[in-house]
C-alpha cells in the first residue's frame, strides 16, 4: 500500500468550522501517526505560514518527526535555523481526527483563507494541504497548471524526477 497522500477532493464546511476529511486521507494520517490505535485521534500537524499564504499545509506525525530532525541538525543560531524554527514550531499547531471523521478548522485561519463554505483536501505525496474550493493548492491555479502541463512534451514531466535506485 502506497502511504501518500493522492487526490482532490472538495468538502463543506460546517458553521462551526468543523469539516470532514476525506477517507483516503483520514487513513493516511491514522497509518502515519506512530501513536495512533483503533479507537483513538489520528494526530496531524498544521503549519499555516505567513499571512499571504492561501493554504494550510498539514504533515502527518511521522513526516513532521523527519522535519524536525532536520531542524535539529542544522546550526544553532544561524538565519536559516531560526526561520524553519519560526515556521514549524511558531506557525504550526496540532490537529486531531475526532472520532466522526470531522477536523475543527481555527475560526482565525478560516477567516484569513476564505474557508466558510467548501474547502479542498489537496494531496501532495508526504503532505496534503487544505485550500479555499476554487483556489489553487500553492499559488497555481488549476487552470495555470494545466496550461503549463500542456505545454510540457510528452514525457517531459516524469524527466524532472530522479531515479531512485531501490536497495
């Protein structure tokens, strides 16, 4: 079984903030938080970034320890440390899967990107990010990657990935 996150899929959200996630992704983030047990929240992390981001990005348990140890291994003091600290430590919080498949989005992010009526669930392989409906997941509309994707040569694409030679 593939452990990422594929797919998009648009969910409404309700008065309270409160949204479904869909079950392909749902499961993703059970299988991927190392604490999670039947019965129990699936945990996920939120990073939601600078004021002119239109998204929140969300890493599942397992994702988050790798970034953090990354953090760790860089230099203490240095400009670049401290702006991946201030991201993922200052700009993030917890999240929870509650027992009815429904996430609470926080009243202020959902003010700030527009989520009141219909959110997307936007899988991008080791994350997924949770967008306004009808916006683009990073800052490229669908209608923008499309263009760019039909302008691509065939096969061009799959050019940009590097081997990985499997062990």
């Amino acid at each position: 079984m593939i452990d990422k996150f594929l797919g998009d899929y648009e969910q409404a959200v309700d008065g309270k903030g409160r949204v479904s996630v869909p079950s392909p992704i749902r499961s993703i983030v059970s299988r991927r938080d190392p604490d999670y047990s039947e019965g129990q929240r699936a945990n996920f992390v939120v990073v939601y970034g600078s004021p002119s981001w239109e998204r929140l990005e969300c890493y599942p348990i397992d994702e988050y320890t790798k970034i953090t140890r990354g953090i760790e291994k860089m230099k203490r003091g240095t400009p670049e440390r401290n702006r991946a600290q201030k991201l993922f430590f200052s700009r993030a919080f917890h999240a929870q899967i509650f027992e009815d498949g429904r996430i609470l989005l926080p009243q202020s992010h959902r003010e700030r990107l527009g989520l009141t009526e219909k959110v997307r669930f936007v899988g991008l392989g080791d994350q997924f990010n949770i967008v306004r409906a009808g916006s683009g997941d990073d800052g490229m509309s669908d209608d923008d990657f499309d263009a760019w994707l039909n302008e691509q040569e065939e096969g061009h694409v799959l050019s940009l990935i590097p081997d990985i030679d499997d062990e």
